[in-house]
C-alpha cells in the first residue's frame, strides 16, 4: 500500500510578515463568500490541528509498525506547523474585523467538551474523518490552483494566502492516510467510522454556514446592493461546489474504504517541486525541515 513507504516530512515553515499585510477581501475579484468561507476555515484550523494531534499521539505507544510510526510522528510536527501559521493569519483577520477569534476560541471549548464525554477511540474516529474532509478539500485547492504556478489560476489573488492554503493542502495530502491508518492499527471498528463520517459532514458543513452567515453579516461590503447576489453567482460554479467533492466525501462511507483509493501521489509530487524544489516559490519560507 503507497501509505506503507510515504514519508511525512515536516517543514518549519513562517508566512508571518506575509501575512501580516493581507487586506479584507483577499480572494479572486473581493469575492465575499470565498473571504469568508476561508476565514472560516481558518478560524477551525488551529484548534482543531491540537485536537487531531491529541487523538492521534494518544495511540501512539500501540503503533508497532516503524513506518507508521515515523509518519505519526510527521503528522504530529506538520499539524503544529499549520495551527502556528492560522493563528497569524487568524490575528491579521481579527484585526481587519472578521470574528475569527471568536470561532477559534468557540472551537476549543467544543473540543474539549467532546474530548471529555466521548472516548478516545471516538475522538480519533472524528479525527481520522475530518482528515478525509481536509484531505478532499485539499485536492480541490491543488487541483483548482493548476495554473503555472504563481500565475493568474486560483481563487486567491493575494499570495501569502495562496502560499498559505496551498502548502496546507499540499501536507494534508502528504498526512491524509495517518489518522486513518493509526484507527485501524489499534482496532477502531469499521461501524463507528463510518457512522463517525456522517455525523461530520453534517455538522462541518453546519458550522460554516453559521460561521459565514455571522462574518458576513459582521462585513459592511455585503449590504451594498448586489454584493452578495454577485458573490453567489461566482460562488456556485467554484471547484468546491461540484457534486464530484460530495461524492468523494461519501465514499469514505464505504466499508473497506482507504485514504489512498484516491491516488493524490502524482498531484503532491507536482506541487512540492513547485513549492520546495530547487527553484520552489515557498523554499525561502522555510526555516528549517525534519524529515
């Protein structure tokens, strides 16, 4: 299986300064709806990187495969690295008045309510399927950014953004079987992640149209006559609107499902020599690696 030889490497990498001058509407045009659906995002993403971490690193000594092992202990160091960086972009958002800093902390204390009812081997369940979700949206960041790299292709015009989703897209491929594997290796049943995966996609997609309906109505840009009518008309034939990103999500409601049915490996490969090669676009952004 290709998640039985892929590495996880694990790359410092800083967008502070960067990110740190991005204006309001940051996406393609101003587009409202995709400025708020990824401020959204990344109101999620900090909490819920330590969430991930905590479920996985608690089944960490019952990881006996070496190979596991190691990419564990890659998912670990990437999860740190992406919670570090939305924080800032998520300062930089609270600045410029989106209530970013309300859903992050919001998102904690969900949590960790649900870390204290539910079992570890549910919050890993959740974990791994939540994984799937980032992973899937994460083929539509890379394959919607399929552009000559950094050329007009994409939905953010503003590049410490696009550095941002993109390199978190490219390692959320790169890590997306980890969780998954580690359920697996100690037993989790076949039952609870799939009923896990459907309770997930209601409540993900529940909490960001809530998460959008308070931002945007937070935003003076979306009661001018027309804004947001003009927003949704972009907004539907955008790449995660398609029915084919459904359909990815519910085949992880399949039993004998695997991250790597999907085959993302040629896609990686792509954007981390774009990223990181030799002439890579982010490699001057990187501080330090752990292989």
């Amino acid at each position: 299986m290709a998640s039985s030889v892929k590495k996880v490497p694990v790359r410092r990498v800083t967008l502070d300064e960067q990110l740190s001058k991005v204006p309001r509407h940051f996406s393609v045009e101003g587009d409202l709806l995709l400025s708020h659906l990824t401020a959204g995002l990344s109101a999620l993403f900090p909490e819920g990187e330590e969430f991930f971490v905590r479920s996985v690193r608690r089944y960490r000594d019952r990881v006996r495969d070496p190979v596991l092992a190691r990419q564990v202990a890659g998912f670990i160091g990437q999860e740190a690295v992406h919670g570090r960086e939305h924080r800032v972009f998520n300062d930089r958002l609270g600045d410029l008045g989106y209530p970013t800093k309300s859903f992050e902390r919001l998102t904690g204390r969900i949590l960790r309510l649900l870390e204290r009812i539910s079992p570890p081997i549910a919050n890993l369940a959740t974990t791994a399927a939540v994984e799937h979700f980032t992973a899937t949206l994460a083929e539509v960041v890379l394959t919607s950014e399929d552009g000559d790299f950094p050329g007009e292709g994409g939905q953010f015009k503003e590049q410490a953004v696009r550095d941002l989703f993109v390199w978190h897209a490219l390692e959320e491929s790169e890590h997306k079987a980890v969780a998954f594997d580690v359920y697996r290796a100690v037993g989790g049943p076949e039952w609870l992640r799939i009923w896990t995966m459907k309770m997930v996609r209601v409540g993900f997609v529940a909490l960001m149209v809530v998460q959008m309906v308070v931002s945007l109505l937070k935003d003076r840009a979306s009661w001018k006559g027309g804004a947001l009518r003009a927003s949704w008309s972009r907004f539907r034939s955008a790449p995660i609107m398609q029915r084919e990103v459904w359909h990815a999500l519910h085949d992880y409601d399949r039993r004998g499902f695997h991250p790597y049915d999907r085959d993302t490996l040629a896609l990686e490969e792509t954007w981390r020599e774009r990223l990181f090669g030799a002439e890579g676009t982010m490699s001057s952004y990187v501080r330090g690696w752990v292989a």
